[in-house]
C-alpha cells in the first residue's frame, strides 16, 4: 500500500487526488518547521559562541585584576615593613643608596 493510499483510509478521504493534496500539505508543513528549526538552530550556535567568548574575556580580566591585586598587596607589605622598620634602619637605607661608591682601580 503507498502513502496515497494509507492517506485516503487514514483520512476517509474518497479520491487519490484529496489523498495526494493532504500529503503535500503536510510535507510543505514539515518543510517549513524544518527550515524554522534550521534557522533557530543557526542562532542558538551563534548565541552560544558569543557566550563563549564572552565567558573567556570575563575569566580573562578576572585573572588579571587577581595579579595586580597581589601586586598591591606586595607593595603595601613592603611599605608596612618600610615603615616599621625603624628609623635608624631607614635612614641607613637611604644613606646606602645616596652615598657615593668609590671606585677602585686595579693596580
């Protein structure tokens, strides 16, 4: 039996031509859901791939706040023990690094 025929008893349906009008009826149907799910299709791979590069941009800065937070924090350490150090220890710092090196010159 072909489809013209399960159509016409499926339907009741009295000629092969009402039965083949059905059948094509129902295939441009499918047709056009098949081409809405193709297009819904297409946009959800694009909006998932914006998504995607908008997750890696995001975890990237992410990443880089969390190294110029630990640099901050080991810049702010180094001047908390400036600080405490005391003063003598400061002003030798200094000294060191405004004091002239002499230069010796081999013989």
């Amino acid at each position: 039996m072909d489809l013209v025929e399960e159509r016409e008893d499926q339907e009741g349906i009295n000629s092969k031509s009402e039965a083949l009008r059905s059948l094509l009826d129902e295939y441009q149907d499918l047709r056009t859901e098949c081409d809405e799910l193709r297009k819904e299709s297409e946009e959800l791979r694009t909006t998932t791939e914006r998504l995607r590069n908008e997750k890696r941009l995001i975890l990237q800065d992410r990443e880089e706040k969390k190294e110029l937070v630990r640099y901050v924090e080991d810049e702010r350490t180094a001047e908390q023990r400036w600080r405490q150090a005391g003063l003598g220890t400061r002003l030798s710092g200094r000294r060191s690094l405004s004091t002239p090196v002499p230069i010796v010159t081999p013989e």
